[in-house]
C-alpha cells in the first residue's frame, strides 16, 4: 500500500481492477464453453435444428397464405354486395 494514496482511493482502485479481471475470466470462460459445445454437439442436433428452423419458416408461409385468401374472399364479398347495391338503384 502507497503511504502518499488515500486509504479510500486504494481500495476503489483494487476494486476496479478486481472487476476488470472478472469481466475478463467469464469472457474466456464463455468462449471456451462455446468450442466445447461445439464439439460435443453431434450432427444429428445440428441437422434436426436446421430442419425445426425451415419448418417453422414453412409454416409461417402457409399462415399467411392462408390470410391472404381470407382477405380475398372477403374482398370478393364486398363487391358483390356492392354490386346488388348498384343493380337496385339502377332499376329505381
């Protein structure tokens, strides 16, 4: 400990320093769990992920597939009430 430091200043500083090192020793750590699950991870997973991932991209096809030929019928039925509409007033 510096006799010329505050008390106060020193140990702000160590902690700070404590900090850093602990951000830097969870990044490490991270990292290196992220390679061993890379490694451990079989093909079969990596390949079954790939596939839940179109699957769902599939279906959210189908669903708005499925909306647009709602929105059509409900167009369609519109005009045609509007139709009637203008067929009536005509014959008035």
């Amino acid at each position: 400990m510096d006799d010329e430091k505050p008390v106060l200043e020193q140990t702000t500083d160590a902690m700070s320093s404590a900090a850093d090192t602990t951000k830097e020793v969870v990044k490490k750590v991270k990292k290196a769990a992220k390679k061993v699950a890379k490694k451990v991870m079989p093909k079969k997973a990596k390949k079954a992920k790939k596939a839940s991932k179109k699957a769902s991209k599939k279906s959210s096809a189908k669903k708005s597939a499925k909306k647009a030929a709602k929105k059509a019928v409900k167009k369609a039925a519109k005009k045609a009430g509007k139709k009637k509409k203008k067929t009536k007033k005509s014959k008035r």
